[in-house]
C-alpha cells in the first residue's frame, strides 16, 4: 500500500514519481484518448462540413470566435486581451470573457492554418483526455498501487457527468489537466520538502491555469481547503507543523503568478470594458439533482435532467442514485483513514455549498439556509454559479473509488488466490453503480452555411473602416454573425455581439450583450413577434443615431425568422434602397452617418 495508506496518522508523503511508465500505464491513456474521440465522433468526421455542437446553443459560435480573434492577434502582433472586432466601437475585455489564452496562444498556428472549428474540437476532446490522464497519473503515483483502481478514479474524474455537460460547451470546465498537479504541489509544500522549488512551480502552475480557467481553479481550491480543513480538525499537532513550511511555499509561489498574470488581472478587473460582478440570482442546485441521471448518459433522459438544471451545459451535480449510495457506504467503510475521511469531508460539504441560499427539495422550497448564503455576497464568489461546486465533488468521489478498489485489490491479491472473486465482485458493483452514468456520444449537426456575402467577400464593396450591423443584432440567442465574420477572415468589426461586458459605462455590473441601444430593441421585438410597427419619426430619427454610435458602414439581413417583417421595418427605419447581393440584403447607410 502506498504511503497514503500506510500511514493514517500522517500526512501522505508525496515524492518523485518513481513508477517507471510502463505497457499498462500506456494502455490506459490510449483507452482515454479513444474514449474521448469516440465521444466527439460527430464533430471530428464534421468538421469540414460544419460540425456543430447539438447542446451548445451559440457558445460555440462564441468559443470559436475567441480562438480566432486570439490567433489573428498572435499573428498581427496586438494584444489578445481586448478587442474592437465584436461590439464596435466599444469593444470586448476578452481577459473577462474566459477567452482560455493558455490554450488559444499555443493553438493559433492550428487556428490560422486550419479554422477555430479544429481547435475547439482538439480543446473539448484534448480536455476530457487531458483531465483523465492527469488525474490516473497523479494517483497511481502518489495515492494507489493499483493501475486498475487509479484508472477508474482518472477515468471518473475526466468522464464524470458534469464534465460531459461542460463538454458540449466549456473548454474552460474540460481543460483540467493542471489542477491535479497543483493538489500535489499543495501537499509537496505541506510536508516541507523543497518549498522554494515547490514555491516556483506552483505559481507558475497558478499562473498558467488562471489563463485556462479561473472560475474552475476557484472550485478546486474550496475543495482542496475543506480536506486540508478536515486533515488539520484529525491530526491537529501534524497540520500546526505543516504551517511553516506551506506559509513559506505559498508566499513564494504567490509572489510568482502575481508577477506572470498582475497585469492580464488588472485588465480583467479595471481595463477597458471590464466589470466586477456577474449578477446571476440563486442557482444552487436542487437536491434532485444529485441523485438523478444526466441528458448524455446511458441512464438519463433530456425531460428529467431538465427539469432539475438551467440547461444542457450546466448538469453539475447528476451523479446518480447507486453512486450516492455508494459514496456513503465508502465514507463509512474507510472513515478510520485520515486521508480518506477528509476526502469524504470534502466531497459532502462541496455537494452542500452547491445547493445555494436555500434548500430546494425536488423544486420545493424548504426555507432552511444554505452555507452559501455567507460567501454569496464575498467579490469573486459573487458571480460563481454556485450549482457548479458539485464539481468539486468529482475528483473526492474518484479518490475514494480508487483508494476503495485499492483495498479490495490488496485483499485480494493474486489472480489465482481463492479471494479472487472478491476482485470480481467489487468490479461488477462498480459497473453497476457506473455504467448508468457513463457517457453516450454527443450529438452534432451541420450548421448553415454562411452567406456568400461574407464568405466569398463581396462585404468589402460596401464596408470600409466601419462595422456591420446584421439584422437582428447578434446575442446570446444568436451569435451566428460572428462565425460570419471568422468565415470573412475577422474582415470587418460587428455591432452589438454575445460577451460578458458592463451594464454601462457608470456601472460595473456584467451583463451578457452589449447595452441595448434602441433600434437593437426594436429589431429584437420584430424577429420574435413577426409584426411589423408603424416606424415614427422619432424611431427614424433614433435609427440614424444608433447608426452614428456602431460607426456603421452597412446594414445586413441574412435569411432569419420573420426575415420578411425585418426587411420592411429596416427599410421604414432607413428609407429603403437595400440590394440583393450573395444571399443577403444589404443597406449601404455610409452616407446617414457621416
């Protein structure tokens, strides 16, 4: 047994990593990578066609967008941290945006040669693979001997229902390959090895992990100072002896990533269009939703996973009713080990911050407050989407599986000893509790293809240095007009567009969009009604301003919802005079502003 368990009244020791890599530690990062590829099939054999994401909604669009504008900074030598290609003049704080420059940087050579299609796939795959992998070697060097039960925790913390619902969509959820070396660093500089060393390297990891993901660094961290919290309350002398050493450890590597990220953070903070919190209101997650099965697993179903969730992106918790019972039934069995009790220590009170302000039993409200209540309001915390702590839970749950199977291995130990069907037994009870979580493909679709007018170019016969504006405005809702404009090699700047910016130039709150100007309102009105209003003057008249503010140089209908009743309202705003041109109607308004 490795130092972890054999030595409950210590903290484990974390050395070298000595175990040679061998046949079986390739095989199971093959069957990772494997794993990961046939999950995104429908992508990868799209990807020329237009794959798309089936329950990404328009983050795919978005994430594109980033990887795209970050390579053509890259290439052009500006700075990737803001831009003026999306929400014109005004532009986009992109360090706000979770623009991941800790991947998009690397991958700009394969962005600029091959799309950002290419590379949000080799994210969201490379991601699931990445985590897995990082996670399997972290404890089959330092928490298990067995390969078998250090595969099943990398295999649970790569795969795990939430990481699948952030795999339609969030690269910055699925990149996680650097969290689990952080852990280990965290505990390197608990037992006081090299803490200089361990310093540096932490904060170089800080620092490269807050450009793949802050938000998701947050969560671990809360989860790494509940076990460490649940150490310390165990073995009180050895967590005052730890002190020292990890103050020492922490100042270093502070000192480190504060140097590396000061000035991307101040950007995200206080530059140009950022903004302080992200209001959201309570979303914490319903009790329900631990028990029952995700959208994309063998178990679940779209309408019971939906009723319990904001969406198809944001499953979080879903862990399943066996796997629950399971993660009692270990806590109880290995609770006389420190490291493994303050493991399972972590893990409920991750799953209890995740339920919110309140306590919500099966979409009841129960009026009992949640320990989220005292952090709700802290700067950072403020804009957490507080149902996504439950992904904390994930590598707690693996460890305990893994440590579990450790165990029964080790009683078990040779494949012709008589116990050997213990081995057989717990392998079964884990399928059995796993595979109806276990992950099913993701559905994709080929999207639309861009209009001729943005990909064969003929936009430069009517823009020159001003924007686009399409009708209506891109947003949340539909962001197709930035794969248009990536389509158009970023050729020209857009109005309006879908981001997380401020609510105004005076208030810091964030908000997705851009500050709705009048005549987006109006146009937003029209393509969800169908009907088209009776234009004023004053509406005119405010058309030619907004017009003025977005530096417009045309005015764009591609084909839409309610195209018909667009077009009319468009020509009552502008006086009509728009050209059918490669599929689109356009209105040259260079002359109304100016």
């Amino acid at each position: 047994m490795t130092a972890l368990l054999q030595a409950p009244e210590t903290v484990p020791e974390v050395g070298e990593e000595r175990r040679r890599f061998g046949r079986a530690d390739a095989l199971v990062i093959g069957i990772y990578i494997v794993a990961a590829f046939i999950l995104y099939a429908g992508l990868w054999v799209n990807l020329g066609s237009g794959g798309y994401m089936y329950n990404s909604g328009q983050d795919q669009n978005m994430w594109e967008w980033f990887f795209a504008v970050t390579a053509h900074a890259v290439f052009n030598w500006e700075s990737p941290l803001g831009s003026t290609l999306q929400n014109y003049p005004d532009g986009v704080n992109l360090m706000a945006n979770t623009a991941m420059f800790g991947l998009g940087i690397p991958l700009s050579p394969i962005t600029q040669l091959f799309g950002p299609t290419v590379t949000w796939a080799i994210a969201l795959t490379g991601g699931l693979a990445g985590t897995s992998i990082a996670w399997y070697w972290v404890f089959s060097r330092h928490l298990v001997t067995s390969r078998t039960a250090a595969a099943i925790g990398g295999a649970f913390c790569g795969f795990a229902p939430a990481m699948i619902s952030h795999g339609n969509a969030h690269p910055n959820f699925v990149v996680l390959f650097l969290i689990p070396f952080i852990v280990m660093r965290l505990i390197r500089l608990a037992q006081g090895h090299r803490p200089v060393r361990d310093g540096i390297v932490l904060g170089l990891m800080l620092a490269y992990q807050v450009f793949l993901g802050e938000e998701p660094l947050l969560i671990m961290m809360m989860a790494f100072v509940l076990f460490a919290a649940g150490y310390a309350v165990s073995r009180p002398r050895e967590a005052l002896r730890m002190v020292k050493p990890m103050a020492g450890g922490l100042t270093v590597a502070a000192v480190v990533a504060i140097a590396i990220a000061i000035f991307p953070l101040w950007w995200q903070f206080f530059g140009p269009q950022s903004y302080r919190t992200l209001e959201h209101g309570p979303v914490g997650n319903d009790t329900a939703a631990f028990t029952r099965f995700a959208t994309e697993s063998i178990a679940g179903t779209p309408e019971a996973a939906a009723d319990v969730s904001m969406n198809r992106t944001e499953e979080n918790a879903f862990f399943g009713w066996p796997l629950i019972i399971l993660m009692v039934v270990l806590t109880v069995w290995l609770w006389r080990n420190v490291v493994a009790r303050a493991i399972a220590i972590s893990m409920f009170l991750m799953a209890w911050l995740s339920l919110g302000v309140e306590l919500i039993v099966n979409h009841e409200e129960t009026g009992v407050p949640g320990p989220w209540r005292l952090l709700a309001e802290l700067p950072l915390f403020d804009s957490l989407l507080e149902s996504r702590l439950a992904i904390g839970c994930i590598p707690a749950v693996a460890a305990l599986l893994a440590i579990a199977t450790d165990r029964v291995f080790e009683a078990a130990p040779g494949f012709r000893d008589r116990n050997l069907p213990v081995r057989f037994l717990w392998l079964g009870a884990l399928a059995a509790v796993l595979l109806p979580i276990a992950p099913t493909p993701y559905k994709t679709y080929i999207r639309p293809e861009t209009p001729a007018f943005f990909a064969d170019g003929a936009w430069r016969q009517y823009v020159g240095s001003g924007s686009v504006v399409v009708v209506p405005l891109p947003n949340g809702g539909d962001a197709r007009a930035l794969h248009w404009q990536v389509e158009a090699d970023l050729g020209f700047p857009l109005a309006d567009g879908y981001f997380v910016g401020p609510s105004g130039p005076d208030d810091k709150r964030g908000r997705y969009g851009a500050v709705n100007r009048p005549t987006a309102d109006l146009l937003a009105e029209v393509r969800d009604s169908g009907e088209v209003p009776n234009v004023t003057v004053q509406q005119r008249a405010q058309a030619v301003e907004d017009l003025k503010y977005w530096k417009a140089d045309a005015v764009v209908l591609a084909p839409v919802t309610n195209g018909n009743a667009l077009h009319q309202t468009v020509d009552q705003l502008l006086g009509g005079q728009a050209v059918y041109v490669d599929g689109v109607w356009v209105w040259d308004v260079r002359a109304l502003r100016g």
